[in-house]
C-alpha cells in the first residue's frame, strides 16, 4: 500500500493536506488557494469538534448535577446514634433518608465513570497518533480507523480502490455485532443480578435475620457461662468436651479425623490457624481465623445436635440459681449485671421464641439444635437456589448466543438468504415438538425464582385441584423443573413437575407462625346459652392452666356458625398453637390433647345431639313401642332424673351436698325383721359404694385422657443428664436428674 503523496513529493501521514490530482472528498468545483483535509476545511473540522465538546458538557453536566444535589443536600446531614433518637420512626426515617443518599452516590460516581471513559475512547485516535508518531510514523495513518470505518473515506484517504480495504468491512460488522452482543450480555447480567438478589431477599432475608439475632444471643450467653466457670470446671467438663469436638457434621464416634494425627506429630492446627488470624486483625472481637473465638465456637456447635445440647445444658444450667427449674429473664439480666438489662431482654426473647415467660432445659435444648438446623437448611436452600439460578442464567445465555451466532451467518453466509423460508418452517414444525418442553421449563423458572411458595425444610399442604383433602409435605429439594418432598404421613419421597404445582394450592405452614385450628361440630338446637357460656369458660381454664401454657395461646373463639334448617346449632371453635406445625408428632398430640378436653367438656354439661333422643317421642312417627301407660311414665320419669343427675349444674355435683335417703324403697326390699338402725347403715354403704365406684370411674377417664393428650418428648440428642448421689442440688428430687451448679462461684 502506497503512502499518498503532497505536491512537493513530501509523505502526508498526519492529517495530510491532499492533492487535487488524487482525488478528494471535496467536489471538483471548488478550486481554490484554501488548502482541506480529508474531511473539509479546517474551519469545519474545529465546528464540528467544538459542537462534540459543548454536547459532552451539556449531556454529562446536566445529568451530573442532577444526580449531585440530593448528594449535596442529604451530605450535609448529621448522621445520629440509634440512642440518640426519642423513637424508633425517627431513626428509621434517617436511615431512609442514608439510603437515598448512598444511592444517588453511587449514580454519580458510575456517571462519572462513564464520562471519564467516554472521554479516553474519544481521544484514544489522537493518543494513538501521537504515539505512533515515535514509535513508528508509518503507523500514523491507521489513526482513522478509530474514529470512523467509511470505507470510501480510506480509500481516498490511502488512494488505494475500495476492494482492497474488505477487512475494514469485516472488522466493522464484528464490532457491530459484538457490541450488541455485548449490550444484552449486560442487560442480562443487569436482570440475572437484580433476581438473584429479589430472591435470596425474598426466601432468606428474615430467615438470615433471625438466625444472627440467635447466634448473638448465644455468642454473649456462652462468653458470660465461660466468664463464670472457664472452660476446664468439673461442673461442664463434658460439655466442654463435647463443644470443643464439635465436628461440623453428624457422623459416628468412631471415626478419627486427620487433626488427630497432626496433633500426634506435634502439628497443632488450631494455633497455627489463630496466629494467622492474629496476625490479620487486632481486633480482639474479630473471629476470622480464630478458632477459640466465640462465633466460632458457637458456629460448630449448633452444627452438630449433640453439641447443641451439650451447649444449651451449659448455658442454662449457668444461668439458673439453684432451688429453680426454669430460665427466666432476670436470670439472664443478673448475670449480664445491671446495664445490660435491655440486652438481656433482647437475648431472652430470641430464645423465648413462643412467648411463655421461661425456659426449661430440654426446652433450651431444643431451641438451640432448633437453630442449628435452621442454619443448616438456610445454607442448603442458597447452595441450592444458586444451583437453579446459575442453570436458569447458562440457558439463557446459551438462547442469546444462538441468536447472535445466527444473526452473524445471515450475513456472511449469502446461502441462508435463500433458506430462510426453510428454516422458518423448521423453526415452526420444532415448536410443536419442543415447545412442551420449553414450556416446562419456563414455568418451572416462574413458579421458582418468582412465585417462590416455599424453601427447603418448610412443611406445606398442598391441595391438588378441587379436591377437599390436603397432603402435608416438607420439602426436601428444589430445581427448576421439579421438587421432591417427603410426606409427613408415611414419610415417602415425593416428586412433582414445577408446572403441576403451579396449579395446586400450596399453603406453608413454616412462614405461618403459630398457627390456629378449627373445630367444627353441631349440637341440638335446644342447648341453653347457659351451657355455651360454661362450654367457653371450661375451655378458657384448659388453655389457660399453667401445664397447658407452653402448648396453646390463651385465647379462645367459640361461637354459633349457623342454624342449618333451624334443626341444630353448627359451633366452630378455634384456638392456637405456641408454634407452627413443622413438628408433625407435637401437633398431632397439642390437637389431641385440646380434643379430649373438649369431649370432656361436652360430656360434663351434657350436649345433646341434633336430632335429639328419638326413642319414645312422638317426632318420630317410625318408631312403635307396646308399654302400658304407668310403665311409661315410669321410664320417662327414670330418663329425666338421670339426665337431670349428669348435669355440670346438678344439686348433686355441686360442694357442699348432702344427699337424701329414701329409706322407704329400701325397707321395701329389705325383710321387716330389720331395724331402722340396719336399713340407715345399709343406705350409708350402698351410697358409699356408688362414691367409690363413680370416683374410680373418673380416674379411669382421666388416666386415659392423660395418656390420650400426652405429648412427644423433647428428643435428648445428647447423653443423658449425670446422676450425682449424695448432693444437695436444689431441684426437684428424682426429677430430670439436674446437677448442682453455684449460681456464682465463691
């Protein structure tokens, strides 16, 4: 390629002035002394690059010095402690206010940016150039194919014909089509990102929440139960033992682990892990790469339900004074000390998690591997969200790709032109094959990353269709095509297309909280408001008797729900569980145990069914009995005096009674022979008898009811409690078998 030649023979390589005979952009007509650039006359070239410069101005300017004025304004705000505001809407209106601000300011830095970059790639041409102007001058003439690719323009620019400068063409589709691709590779990543973050806000924010609100309460617990008995005291050395060992999995004792062979060699990895983390902060809060720091301890303790057991046993037992079985939050507040009582509030309500105002050990217990285990499926559910998120994004990708690579042939390749009637008819009859299946998964990414109706560990009901029975389920995984539960009644797996679910009915029972049930049942439509009133007040004393607070709210709703055809009454009663229904074997037995106490409740006033009794009354036209007139009465009579005697009002069931004789029926029976004295001693006996008989009649229903309404134990993933004979331990004696612990060493 020759270089384009001056009028005194000189190589133009910068900007070069050009000769009339090689022919330029400017027409033929104009002829005179002003000598041009490639581009027009100087005049214009510095118009045209001053209009570039006030654009840029104006554009990013004005746009800056938007985004810049609520930075300015909200900037000069000062920013206050929590404590320092008189209430909480105070401080949060701030932290909105915070927000905005550090909004704006990351607009204005990226706007910025962006205008600082505009700027190199508008000047990179003339950089390039005046490089190349020492490094090597014959390189200055590609200076233009920066700024421009008009190939008509290089062709005259390098005086060579057009057909030689193809590459130019080429280099210009694959920028073309390489910054579209590039454009919706960003918007997409713009999208992919803002569901990533919308659903892990969505499905683990108040999970995450609650999770550090009980990881902190036990981080500050634990180091107040170390502060009081270090580690190594005869009281918790097992416990100690078994936090320490925690392995971060549940696996067998058995199994040695590589450490043990370190340490053997004298390799201690735990020091060497604490000087490294030593080293990288003096902070001495920082728990990174400090395995005996407290986050660190607890972190592999509620990993392991063993651990968790043993940690929760030396919390409490620390904790509680001796001569008291449970945990309150005074307990806590004494041993924090007296200006740390909010905080010790705050700890005592995230393990309280049912509200009941104290906590017992295996309580303790269970909250805490609780947590551990929820920890555990928060970590599960992101790993395997992720999982579906990153699937979602490749097949995404993979369609954009396609269609840019497609886009690409169409053009290079001047054959498929003429197939594209063929190829759209391809592209039709494929749908039709395929299109069941892209429908699949496309529900299944709605029905996932959108509608989001569960996580993994949440037990739901799922109701399929109109169908009036539920399944109760707890999800096990998720994918974007499918999800496997296991069923809470024969504990099978369950697997189910995403689209299927999509239009069920899925109530979570996890994300409900504490949940409340109905029963509804029908009574004869006589009943007296008199025996409704004391129908709610028994159940109000079941639920608010103190064996029972731990399992029901002490709220109650009783009323009528309907008349039906003015036959019967239709009662509904509702009343609510402490806690929500993950635990299938707890609910089954709070329900059965609320269950006896309303048949109890029933049987005590008595109920009458709907229909009424039937037998010998004149409603029934069907039903034919042959008594003589006294006989029926005499029954009718006997049926009244008995119904009257079960009665929850009855003379004889109220304190105080003292039963009447008739000592005329008996003398009847008995022989004339047999004094007065007799026949009174023999009343006195038979009634007696009839006490007896009736008191061990209702034990027995009570026995039973007990063992009816019995709850689950809490599970003791632990090793049982250590017996200590001989020791004095201020609990109950031959209880739960707790050990003596000082509320404070002396």
């Amino acid at each position: 390629m020759s270089f384009p030649q001056g009028k005194g023979g000189e190589t133009f390589v910068s900007a070069p002035l050009l000769d009339e005979n090689k022919g330029s952009i400017q027409t033929t007509l104009d002829q005179g002394a002003d000598y041009r650039t490639a581009t027009g006359t100087y005049r214009a070239y510095i118009m045209k690059n001053l209009y570039k410069v006030l654009k840029f101005f104006i554009i990013f300017g004005f746009v800056g010095i938007i985004l810049a004025i609520p930075v300015i304004v909200i900037g000069n705000d000062k920013v206050n402690k929590r404590a320092e505001f008189p209430t909480e809407e105070e401080f949060f209106a701030q932290r909105e206010r915070q927000t905005v601000y550090y909004i704006f300011m990351w607009l204005l830095a990226t706007w910025v940016c962006f205008a600082v970059f505009y700027v190199f790639a508008m000047a990179m041409p003339y950089i390039f150039r005046f490089v190349a102007r020492f490094v090597n001058p014959a390189h200055m003439r590609y200076w233009r194919i920066t700024v421009g690719l008009n190939v008509a323009l290089l062709a005259i620019v390098f005086d060579v014909p057009e057909e030689d400068l193809t590459w130019v063409e080429f280099i210009d589709v694959f920028l073309q089509q390489g910054t579209l691709w590039a454009a919706f590779y960003f918007v997409w990543k713009i999208v992919m990102l803002y569901v990533t973050i919308h659903f892990h806000s969505r499905s683990d924010g108040t999970k995450i929440i609650k999770s550090k609100e009980m990881h902190n309460a036990l981080m500050a617990l634990y180091e107040a139960s170390v502060y009081l008995y270090p580690i190594g005291t005869p009281e918790f050395t097992e416990e100690d033992e078994m936090i320490g060992n925690a392995t971060m999995a549940e696996h067998g004792e058995h199994r040695i682990r590589a450490t043990s062979y370190l340490r053997r060699l004298g390799v201690d990895h735990y020091g060497i892990t604490s000087f490294f983390g030593n080293f990288l902060s003096s902070d001495p809060k920082s728990h990174w790469l400090k395995p005996s720091s407290s986050y660190a301890t607890i972190e592999r303790a509620i990993a392991n339900p063993k651990s968790a057991a043993a940690l929760a046993r030396r919390i409490w037992m620390s904790m509680v004074p001796m001569g008291k079985d449970v945990l309150i939050s005074t307990d806590i507040a004494e041993v924090l000390g007296p200006f740390r009582k909010e905080e010790a509030g705050n700890y005592f309500k995230a393990l309280d998690e049912s509200e009941i105002g104290d906590i017992r050990l295996e309580e303790m217990e269970w909250t805490v591997a609780e947590a551990g285990r929820i920890r555990h499926n928060i970590y599960k559910n992101m790993h395997n969200m992720d999982h579906c998120l990153n699937t979602f994004d490749w097949v995404m990708l993979a369609a954009l790709a396609a269609v840019e690579i497609y886009l690409v042939m169409m053009y290079w390749i001047p054959t498929l032109k003429e197939m594209q009637d063929t190829i759209k008819f391809f592209s039709f009859g494929l749908s039709f094959a395929v299109g069941k299946t892209i429908h699949h998964f496309l529900s299944g990414c709605i029905f996932i990353l959108f509608d989001h109706p569960y996580d993994i560990g949440d037990r739901v009901e799922l109701w399929s269709g109109q169908s009036n029975q539920s399944v109760s389920l707890i999800v096990v995984r998720t994918s974007l095509l499918y999800t496997v539960f296991k069923r809470v009644d024969n504990w099978m797996e369950l697997q189910a297309g995403n689209e299927w679910l999509q239009q069920c009915r899925i109530e979570n029972v996890t994300r409900s909280g504490s949940n409340r049930q109905a029963v509804t049942f029908n009574i004869d439509v006589k009943t007296s408001f008199k025996d409704l009133q004391f129908l709610r007040s028994e159940l109000e004393t079941f639920l608010k008797h103190p064996d029972n607070k731990r399992d029901y709210l002490p709220n109650l709703a009783l009323a009528i729900s309907g008349l039906a055809e003015l036959n019967k009454l239709e009662m509904r009663c509702i009343f609510t569980h402490r806690s929500n229904w993950s635990n299938e074997p707890l609910r089954a037995a709070r329900s059965m145990k609320f269950m006896c106490a309303l048949v109890a409740a029933t049987r005590k006033i008595p109920l009458n069914r709907p229909d009424g009794q039937t037998l010998g009354f004149s409603s029934n036209p069907a039903n034919y009995v042959m008594l003589s007139a006294e006989e029926a009465a005499r029954q009718a009579e006997e049926n009244n005096v008995s119904k009257s005697q079960e009665r929850w009002d009855a003379p004889e069931k109220q304190e105080g009674y003292e039963p009447v004789i008739d000592l005329t029926k008996l003398r009847a029976r008995e022989s004339g022979s047999v004094s007065d004295e007799e026949v009174m001693r023999m009343a006195m006996e038979e009634m007696e008898k009839k006490k007896m008989m009736a008191a061990e009649k209702e034990a027995e229903e009570m026995n039973a009811r007990k063992t009816l309404a019995k709850l689950p134990p809490v599970p003791r993933v632990g090793p049982p409690p250590r017996q200590t004979g001989g020791m004095s331990t201020g609990f109950e004696a031959g209880g739960s078998g707790l050990r003596a612990v000082p509320h404070f060493r002396g």
